[in-house]
C-alpha cells in the first residue's frame, strides 16, 4: 500500500534529491519551453506587481491633486499591463502544462520500455501490479507535481521577492510588518500542516480498513452466513468505523482551523499597515498612495506564502513516487541480449545440467536438470507445486536465463535466439490462460498476425473451441475482455491453446493447460491435439494422471530435481514419487 | 484546496463477469480480475475543478432531496451552522466598508494637514472654486476634515479595533461552523456507512451472485467517499459562497450604485468565461479520462501477459500501440490542463479589468468630489472578493454532481429487496440429528428457467452424500438451497423432519458446516480465523481442531505460529493450507451438517492428500453434503446423487450404479477410461 511519509523521513533520506534528478533529466529535452514558462511567468507577476503602483500613483498625483487626466491616461496604461499579463500568464501555462505532459508522457514511455526490456524475472521480482501502477499512478504524480511546479512554483517566488522589493519602494519604514507577518503565517500554516500530514496518512489507513473489511464481507458472505457471523461482521465493522470517524473529526477540527487563522493573520496585517502607516503618513514620512500600495503587496506576499506552502505539501507523495520510479529505471535487464544465430533446423529441446534460483532464495528452484524432449514426441513433465515444472518449462522460450547449464534447440542456445526467431519456434500455453482485449481472432491471431480464417478455425476445431465460438453471434469476432474474463475458465484454456496452434511453432510448451476442462473435453481435445502436433516438440505440464500417462517419456521432478524418467508403466514400477503423485491424483477430477 | 487524499483509496477493483454462473465460478477468474484494476481516476490526476469526472446522476433531484435528508436527524444544530455562516458572512462583508472610512480618516489628515490651520472650510472651498480648481473645491466640500489638523488617530483607532473585533467574531464563527459541521457530517456518514453494512447483511445472497462484484465494492466504498467529501466540502462552501456573493453585492450597491453597475459587467463576463472555458475543460477532462483508461487497459494488458508478448515475439507492435495511445494521452491532458489552467488568469483578467476601471471612475469621482477615497479603496476590495467565490461555485457545482451521482448509486443498495421475512415458528434442538429430507424441491432464478425440477431425496444421519455430474447441472445450487442461501420455489426441505422455511435462517445456517472452494479468510491471526467457526472457542480448542485436521503441523512452522496473519490474498499461506484453515473452522464448529466442496484446481500433491485426510476427519459421524470429485470420496459415499440439468437422474451407492450402466457409469467410464484397470493396479501397488 502507497503511504504518505511524513516530512522528516523524506528530507532525511534522499528521496527529494531522487525526485530533483528525475525531474531535471527528464526537462532537458524541454529547456527552450522551460525558459519560456520563466520569461513569462516573469513578466506576467512583475505586470501583476505594477499594478498597485500605478493605482498608487493615480491616488497621490490623480485624487489627491484632482487631476483626472492623470486618473484616465493612468487607467489606459493599466488596461496595457493587465493585457500582457493576462496573455504571458497563458502563454506561461501553456508552455508550463506542455512541459509537464510531455515530460509525464516520457516517463510513461519510458518505464513501459523499460518493463518490456526486463526479463521476467526482474518483472516478478516487482511484481506486475506495481508495476502498472508505477507506469500510471506514480508517472501521474510526478507530473502532476511538475505541473504545479510550472504554474506557481516559478510565479511563486517572484511574486514574494518582487512583492517584497516593491512593498519596501514604497516605504522602508513599514517593512518591519513584512518581516513579522509573513514567518508568522508561515509558522501557522505550516504547523497546521505538519500537524495535518500524519493525520492524513492516518484516515487514510481506516479508509483502507473500512472499505477492507467491507470488501471482505462481500467476498466472504457466503462464509459469513453460513457461520451465521452476521453480527460478529457488523462489531468488526463498527469498530472499523468508529476508528475512522474518530481520527476523521480529528482532521476535520485541524482543517477548519486553517481557514479563519489565515483570515485572521491577513486581517491584522491589514489593520497593522492603517494605523502604523497612517502614523507614518501623518508624520509626512509616507504619501498615502503608497499605504494603499503597500497594503495591496503585503497581501500579495502573504497569498504567495500561502501558496508556497501547500505546495511543499505535494512533495512527499511525489518523491515516492519518482523514488518508485528511479527504481524500475534502474533495474539492469538480467537477460543479456541475443548474438543472433541461424534459426535451427531440428527441434528437440535439451537442457543439460540446468540450475535455476530466484534471486535471494535460499533453495535453487531447478538443481542441475538435464533431459531431451525430442521431436515428434510428447514429453510429460510432473512433480508437486513447487518443484520447478513451471519455471522448467519458462526457460526454454527464454522468459529467464538459467544460472548454470544450457538449454538447446535443435543444437542451438536459446540465449544466441533473437525473440522474433524465439516465437517462430514455440508456441507456450501458459498456465494461467490470459487473453487480450480484443476479439477472438484478434487473440488467435497473436502468434501468427497474418493467419487466415480456414486456419483460425481449424485452431478452434482442434482445441475443441469451434462450438462455442460458432454459437456466438459474432463468431470470431467476438469482443473477448481484458483478461478474456468474459469467457468461462475452460473456454479461455481452449482459445489459449487454439491461439498456440494457430502460431504453428515447432514446439508447443503446455503448462498446465488442461486444468479447467471437464474431463470428456479434455479427452477429445488431446486426441485431436495429437494429430495437429504430428512431428512438432510437445512438452507437457500437467496434473492429470490421464494426461501423463499417454505421453511418450515422463519427466519427474522433485524439489527441483529429476528423480525419474521413463513411461509412465516404467515409473509406477520403479519410482516412488510417481507413484505417490499418482495415487493422490487417482480421482474422477473434472466431474464437476 | 486541500482536499482529503481520496487518491490511495482508489485501490484495485476488480469487475466480475456476472452471471447465473457465478456460484459455479472460476477462482482463477478472480484471482486474473485482482490483477487488472478498474482505473479510478485520482485528486493526482489533476482535475482542479472537482476531482472525479462527474458521473451524471439519473435522477439528479429526488437524489439529491434524498442525500440532504440524511442531514435531517442534525436539523437543528444544521440551521444554527448556516445561521453561524451567515453571520460570518454579513461581518466579513461589513468590514471592508469600515477599513474605508479609516482610509478616510487617514486621507482627510493628509489633505487637512496641507490646509492652513484655523480657516473655515467654507472658506477654503470657496478659495479653491475663485482659484479655478473646481474639481478639487467639489473634492473638499465633499471630504470631513478639519483644516489644520492632522490624522483624527482617536477616530482611526476607534474604526481599526471595530474591524478587528469583526473580524474575529468572524473567524470565530467560522471556525465554530466548521467545527460543529465537521462533527454533524460525520454522525451522518458514520450512519450512512452503519446503514450500509446492515444492509449488506440483508440482502439475499442472490443480489451478490447476480452483480458485479467490484460494481458493488465501489458503490460501498468509493461512492461514500465520495459522498463523505461532498456533504463535507461543498455544503458548506456552498452556502458560504452564495452568501458571500449576494453580501458583497449589497454592499457593493450601498457605497456606490455607479460604481456596482460598473463592476457587475464584470459579472455577466466572468460566468462567460467561467461557462465557456469550463464546459470546455470538462469535455477534455473526459477525453483526458478516457485515454488514461485505455492506455491504464495496455499497460495492465502488457504486464499481466508479458511472458506471452515475450513468447509470442509482440514487442514491436505493443510498444507501437503503447506509444500512440500514449502521443493521445499527451495531447487529451496537455489540452485539459491548458484550458482549466486559463480559467484562473482569465478570471484574475476580468477582475482586473474591473479594478482598473472601479480605480478609474472612482478616482474621477473621489477627485470630482462625488465620493470618499475610503469608498472607493472598499468598493476595490469588493470588487476583488467579488468574482472568487463565483469561481469557487462553479468548482462545487461539480463535487455536488458527482457527489450526488455517488449518492444515488449508493442509495440504490438501500433500496434493494431484502431477503424474506424469517418464519422462526419452529424451534431446533441445539444440535439436530442431520436427518435431511428433499421433497419435490424446484427451484430457478426465473420460473421459465428452473435450475432445480422436482428433486426428492432423504439422508440419513450421519451419512456421506456424494453429488457429481458436469458444471452447470445444479450441484452447488442443491447445496445452496440446504444453506437456505436461496429459498426453494417448489418442494420443502426438512431437516430433523422439520421444514426449513418455518425455521430462522440463522437456526438452520448454525446446524451446518461449509467448506467452499474458494477458501475464504479474513484478515486476521490464524488462531482468529479458526476460531470464526466457534467464537467461545477456547486456545486449547482451536490447537485441538487444527490438529484434527492436519493444521497444526505447518501452523507450527510458521515464524508466528497461531498468531501469523493471513491476509485476504494468501501470501503467508499456500491455496492448499487456505483450504486447511477453512476445514478447521468448519471442524470446530462441530455441525451436525456438514458441506463440502472438493478442489477441483490443482494444489501440491502432499497438501492434497492433508486435505483429503482432514476432510475425512471432518465427516466422521456428520452428515455431508460433499460435491465430489475425487473417486475415493465416491466410492465411500453412501449415497451418490448424479446431477444433469437440474435434475437427479440416478441416485445410490457406486456398485449399483456401475451395475445399473447408466449416467454415472457414463461418467466414470469417460473419466476414466479404463479407469478401473489404474484402479486395480493401484490397488495391486498398495499391497
């Protein structure tokens, strides 16, 4: 979960100066529009900061002296200064809101890049789903935070510098209320906020456990009646609650108190420049337009004060971010890139002495593995969860490298495969059945874009999918959803296993492919399979003992070694594993 | 400005493909839907005029009667909030018009200083007009000086406290408003989230099983959020802009009618403006949105089938997609932020334009005679005030619309059938005998399609029912009916001969232990989660059930033991350890009914064969309902049900089934084929 630090921990560690450098490498494609947005800025805040001069002017030499002339030539020029500033304040946010985009649009780029670059080890060690949000949520802040650093963090500054220098043109006798008023509300609103930051943090904590509990209860409601723990839910969410409305109040008292201590803060300021400036007035040390002028700048600084501060406040949420953004940048691809090699003319997969660990971990997943699929056959691969099937079965389209050994084929390391050649070769049916957004020939087509529609649906005929997608009304172009969650388990295992034929690789890898059919499905689906993948490498993750036992040589793994190898007949002879993996499968799985 | 950091609760929805289905569902499914979160747009996403793109509400106003009905339990302290604001209001609107009167005073000391001391006014006045300078004679006549004499400091200080002390009055007033809403809104939103969940433990299952599962989620926390950030934010800042609107724009009359009618150009200007840049900034927010979806869409498409992109050899033409909806992207926020970043200068232009032409006119007419410079430098300020809160209602305006949008999704759920009022004529002994009797029992979401028809059947204590038969044939909706999860509508089902529809849901529901696929767990200890089963379950009872049922062993393993904490997701424990723990549970709540539904999804093998043993320690001397899938559990059941549309085709043991060759040996023989020899060689291997 993303939480809000508070200010000690960012400014104690160099999450600022992460954020710094992220921005600032990433600005330098932009410095012309950069230098734009400043130029700009510039002159729209010292227009906005003449104003009151030239209001202060029309009140000494216009009003006092009764000269409208002066009142009306005034106001014309006034009318000019409002125009530039008004078209350089656009002008600076355009350039400002273009920076900020394009440079989010980059950063998007970029991780998106980087993500495909990594190889699937360095994904899973993120983890896909902070990845996706790093490639938005996170991009998003940063972006945002640049965008308002465009728009006020340049005007910001400038106004409270120019607002000083022209309060003190003015009267330098009356200076000392800047220097009172402005760390005064600086130290207000700033204390409020440091108060506020934890507090958010903490609301934020209950929201999560409010709407986690609630989110349990809908997904166990069928666990919660059954147990009758309706009342038991209702205690455990009202406590939930409570905590909630409790530390919400809590902010709710700190926020209100933020609004009428700057009104107050700005008032006295006020009411401090009438009386001591109409002192000073009175003593002839200070026209009265410039009490009216001075007046209007202190507001301006304490207003940019003001905004000064709010905007440190979007600063620790964005330097996690571009902290988990820095992150993905640096991450080393594990995968070196390929040398490139003749695509090979045979097709039998070899691993010799293969070990493969995950990073940290303290037990190698694969420990010096070595076996031949060859072609024409079906090699089975079985073993409990967590024996290495699966990461076996990654290795060969090169979704990771191993640490010691090789993996051939046709007489070829993989590592010399470029990926097109890679997916030329292999066809992989992965373990959890994933479809894209699209439609079901889009989907088929994912392997081989420019197969025809024969060949689609003898895929479909093959991986027993025809029916199905023939009774749709749209037949192949049926929407199929992100995910292919539209679709039941066993249809996405079929499409999945269609869109595999439809590549026509040399190799099919089967992970676990067979799971979600019913038992009848499964059978006529490997019948037909057989035929399709005549003369093809056919290697098989399964479960099933009717899936195992037709294949022409089984592999058995055992934390991550091969303990056994042979027909399935050869190995409930003489392999305990096997056998022991058998019986617990001797089931009718599928009947329902 | 600061609004409460909705953006982190935006967590990952999940959408669920709803339908009948949806009790015979896929965990695969769903485990695939928490990865791919719903895109909820953020407070980051930089929408400054209202956050959330406005869902439009289908009926705007009987909603939006309904949400301020909530307010309606806190009437009387919610009038003295707008009384209090109102108050405020008027005092702060007053102040200005003062703080003018002391320019004057200061101003008159100045010219009054200049003038020579002791000479009638009258005088001097008349000495300006001979001079020629009739502007300023007009000036003078019209100013309350004493020539001479310099700034009245007595009257000066005399205004200044008066303002001060409005002001604070005011300040404190809206601090005590705001104080007394903070805790009003609260009560109310603590209320309506109570409401919710009583509700929730309301309705039938049926309205779960039928609805989207991250739909109903969102409705139940985001859209309070939402609703939480509305009645908190925009009722008050409502009520406070309009009033401030129509203080400032009395006060603007009362100083100067000429002058207001100036400024009030100024008016019909900024809503243009207002209007204008923000329909159109709305429109490119919602484009902005929409392209943030669909490139959100690639990239969780992207990272979620990577080894598939990868083995397929896609890169090129992912990272091709990626970079065009990512150039759209650019351009739809670029676009967004440019125009609602041109409301604020826009708006500042107007109000400059006005403060030039109010400094302008009103410096003539100071200079002319026809006004104080007090008054004028006040009707400034005024015009200054005027157009930020017609800014800020526009900004509201928005939070109301979505917030009431929120609010009639919500409401929705409120509104929805609850289950049937409980019979609970009939009493059961604590623990029954789990006799179970089906009596013609029909049932179907919609009578033209019964997924029950005509079922008969009687269990008897203590005894193994096996259900099999292909998905879809209505195995887990018999169980259903059993847990009265839906009521029956045809037949009756008697349980210890009585009918369950004359019990309490909670009676019959308490006689039964369930065991589902999906191996629910809440967040929590595992000792926490055991004990679900039998809240007064002592320590040394849970370590005993966990036994029982081959918990104990790998709960021992764990660096926390009984208290490791399980989260919803798994993690700390395996799928196949989830499905221990929901077996203990059942276990030590001891029913006298027990449901099981085995695995049908692959888990470890030894773990599995923990599960098979700890089911089987959960039957001993219990009814059960098991939908089986394992032969073994088959072939020891008492009775087998096989299922086929909704109907019970054949029912008996195994031997008589296979000796009848129908259905069941159908099945067998094709999950089989040649099953029986595996059977027997297995059977020889064992020996």
């Amino acid at each position: 979960m993303f939480v809000t630090p508070s200010f000690k921990d960012i400014f104690e560690s160099n999450l600022v100066l992460k954020l710094l450098r992220l921005s600032i490498s990433h600005a330098k494609p932009y410095k012309a529009w950069i230098a734009a947005v400043i130029v700009l800025q510039l002159i729209s805040t010292v227009a906005a900061l003449y104003l009151p001069t030239l209001n202060a002017r029309i009140i000494d030499e216009g009003i006092a002296k009764g000269d409208t002339d002066f009142i009306w030539s005034t106001g014309v020029t006034m009318v000019v200064v409002c125009f530039i500033q008004v078209i350089s304040a656009i002008g600076g946010i355009y350039f400002g809101a273009r920076t900020a985009m394009a440079i989010g649009r980059d950063l998007r780029r970029e991780v998106y890049y980087r993500v495909n670059a990594l190889g699937a080890l360095d994904v899973s060690h993120f983890g896909t789903a902070t990845l996706i949000t790093r490639n938005t949520n996170d991009v998003q802040q940063v972006q945002m935070l640049l965008l308002m650093a465009l728009n006020f963090m340049v005007s910001t500054p400038i106004m409270c510098i120019g607002g000083i220098i022209m309060a003190l043109r003015e009267d330098v006798g009356l200076s000392w209320l800047v220097w009172v008023s402005v760390p005064l509300l600086f130290a207000v609103v700033g204390f409020l906020v440091v108060k506020l930051l934890p507090l958010f943090r903490e609301m934020q904590d209950r929201i999560d456990t409010v709407n986690g509990v609630l989110r349990e209860q809908i997904t166990g409601i069928r666990v919660i009646r059954a147990f009758v723990r309706e009342d038991y839910e209702a205690g455990r969410y009202r406590d939930a609650n409570l905590a909630l409305t409790k530390v919400s109040v809590k902010v709710g008292n700190l926020f209100v108190l933020m609004f009428p201590v700057i009104m107050m803060i700005l008032h006295l300021a006020t009411a401090a420049v009438l009386w001591f400036g109409g002192h000073r007035v009175d003593a002839g040390q200070m026209q009265i337009g410039s009490l009216t002028a001075f007046l209007q700048y202190l507001l301006q600084i304490l207003v940019a004060v003001m905004m000064g501060v709010f905007m440190v406040m979007m600063i620790p949420r964005a330097a996690i971010s571009a902290e988990r953004l820095d992150e993905v940048f640096s991450a080393e691809p594990s995968l070196a890139v390929p040398v490139g090699a003749d695509q090979p003319e045979r097709h039998e997969v070899e691993f010799s002495a293969v070990s493969f660990g995950y990073p940290g971990a303290e037990r190698p997943v694969l420990n010096n593995v070595s076996f031949t699929a060859r072609e024409g056959q079906t090699t089975a691969i079985v073993g409990s969860t967590g024996s290495g099937k699966s990461t076996l079965l990654n290795l060969i389209p090169r979704l990771f490298d191993p640490q010691a050994g090789t993996v051939r084929i046709g007489g070829v390391e993989v590592s010399e495969l470029s990926r097109s050649q890679m997916a030329e070769l292999v066809g992989l049916v992965p373990q959890k059945p994933y479809l894209f957004s699209g439609t079901v020939a889009s989907n088929l087509k994912f392997g081989r874009p420019d197969a025809g529609d024969d060949e689609l649906w003898e895929a479909l005929r093959v991986a027993q999918a025809k029916d199905f997608v023939d009774g749709k009304p749209h037949r192949l172009n049926t929407p199929i959803a992100q995910g292919g969650i539209n679709v039941s388990g066993g249809q996405r295992q079929r499409l999945c296993i269609a869109r595999a034929l439809a590549a026509r690789p040399r190799i099919y890898l089967f992970d676990d492919s067979f799971s979600a059919l019913d038992v009848a499905t499964d059978q006529r689906l490997r019948e037909s399979l057989a035929d399709a993948t005549t003369g093809a490498t056919v290697i098989i993750v399964a479960q099933r003992v009717s899936t195992i036992r037709e294949a022409d040589h089984i592999i058995v793994l055992d934390g991550g070694e091969v303990v056994g190898a042979g027909t399935h007949e050869e190995l409930l002879e003489s392999n305990a594993t096997y056998r022991e993996i058998v019986e617990s499968q001797l089931s009718v799985e599928g009947a329902g | 400005m600061m609004r409460k950091n909705k953006a982190e609760s935006s967590t990952a929805e999940s959408s669920t493909a709803g339908s009948k289905e949806t009790a015979e569902r896929d965990a695969e499914a769903q485990a695939l839907e928490e990865l791919v979160p719903e895109y909820t747009p953020t407070e980051a996403d930089g929408d400054m005029f209202g956050g959330t793109p406005a869902k439009k509400a289908e009926h705007f106003w009987p909603s939006v009667k309904r949400l301020v009905g909530l307010l309606r339990p806190e009437s009387a302290q919610f009038s003295l909030v707008v009384v209090l604001v109102t108050v405020s209001v008027v005092m702060t609107v007053i102040a200005p018009k003062i703080l003018g009167a002391a320019m004057d005073v200061i101003f008159n000391g100045v010219i009054g200083s200049r003038l020579p001391q002791g000479v009638p006014l009258e005088t001097l006045v008349a000495a300006q007009r001979a001079a020629g300078n009739e502007q300023f004679a007009d000036m003078l006549a019209k100013a309350n000086m004493v020539p001479g004499a310099g700034i009245d400091f007595v009257e000066l200080s005399r205004l200044i406290v008066i303002v001060l002390v409005l002001y604070m009055v005011a300040s404190t007033l809206v601090w005590l408003q705001g104080y007394l809403l903070n805790a009003l809104v609260m009560r109310v939103v603590y209320k309506l989230r109570e409401d919710i969940e009583r509700k929730l433990n309301r309705l039938p299952l049926g309205y779960f099983d039928t609805r989207q599962r991250g739909d109903l989620m969102s409705r139940v926390t985001n859209d309070v959020d939402n609703i939480q950030a509305a009645l908190q934010q925009a009722f008050s800042q409502l009520v406070q802009s309009a009033l401030t609107v129509l203080g400032i724009g009395v006060m603007m009359f009362i100083v100067s009618w000429q002058l207001a009618l100036i400024a009030l150009i100024a008016l019909p200007l900024s809503a243009v403006i207002a209007g204008v840049i923000g329909s159109r900034s709305q429109k490119l927010f919602a484009a902005q949105w929409k392209h943030t979806g669909s490139l959100n869409g690639h990239v969780e498409e992207t990272f979620s089938g990577l080894e598939l992109v990868r083995a397929y050899g896609r890169d090129t033409e992912m990272l091709a997609e990626f970079d065009e909806r990512n150039e759209h992207l650019f351009k739809a926020s670029f676009g967004a932020q440019f125009v609602s970043g041109m409301i604020m200068p826009a708006m500042a232009f107007v109000s400059y334009l006005s403060y030039v032409l109010v400094a302008v006119v009103g410096g003539v007419r100071v200079a002319t005679g026809q006004m104080t410079l007090g008054d004028a430098t006040a009707f400034i300020q005024y015009s200054r005030e005027f157009s930020q809160p017609i800014g800020e209602m526009a900004g509201i305006a928005n939070m109301i619309q979505s917030g009431v949008a929120s609010a009639e999704r919500t409401f929705e759920i409120l509104d929805a059938d609850e289950q049937d009022a409980e019979e609970d004529s009939e009493l059961l002994p604590a623990r029954t005998d789990g006799h179970v009797r089906f009596e013609n029992v029909s049932f179907g979401y919609a009578p033209e399609t019964p997924l029950i028809r005509d079922v008969s059947f009687t269990v008897e204590p203590g005894q193994t029912v096996a259900i099999v038969g292909p998905t879809g044939a209505g195995k887990t909706t018999l169980v259903n009916l059993v847990m009265r999860f839906y009521e029956v509508t045809g037949g009756r089902i008697l349980l210890d001969g009585v009918d369950t529809r004359e019990l309490s849901r909670e009676q019959v529901r308490s006689q039964v232990g369930m065991v589902l696929q999906d191996a629910w767990l809440f967040e929590g200890t595992i000792r926490e989660n055991i004990r679900y089963g039998r809240l007064d379950a002592t320590d040394e009872e849970i370590v005993a059930a966990a036994k029982a049922t081959m918990v104990d062993k790998f709960v021992r393993q764990l660096p926390d033991g009984y208290d490791t904490v399980v989260d919803a997701d798994g993690g700390t424990v395996s799928a196949g350890e989830r499905q221990l723990l929901t077996i203990a549970r059942a276990f030590i709540a001891s029913p006298s009914l027990l449901i099981l539904d085995e695995a049908t999804s692959s888990v470890d093998t030894r773990t599995e064969l923990l599960v098979q043993h700890a089911m089987a320690a959960l039957r001993t001397d219990r009814t059960s309902f098991v939908i089986a899938h394992r032969l073994s559990t088959i072939r020891d059941a008492h009775t087998i049900l096989v299922m086929e549309d909704g109907d019970i085709v054949e029912h008996g043991n195994h031997e008589q089934l296979l000796a009848h060759r129908g259905a069941y040996y159908k099945l067998y023989m094709t999950q089989f084929q040649g099953g029986r020899d595996l059977d027997e060689e297995m059977a020889a291997e064992a020996h």
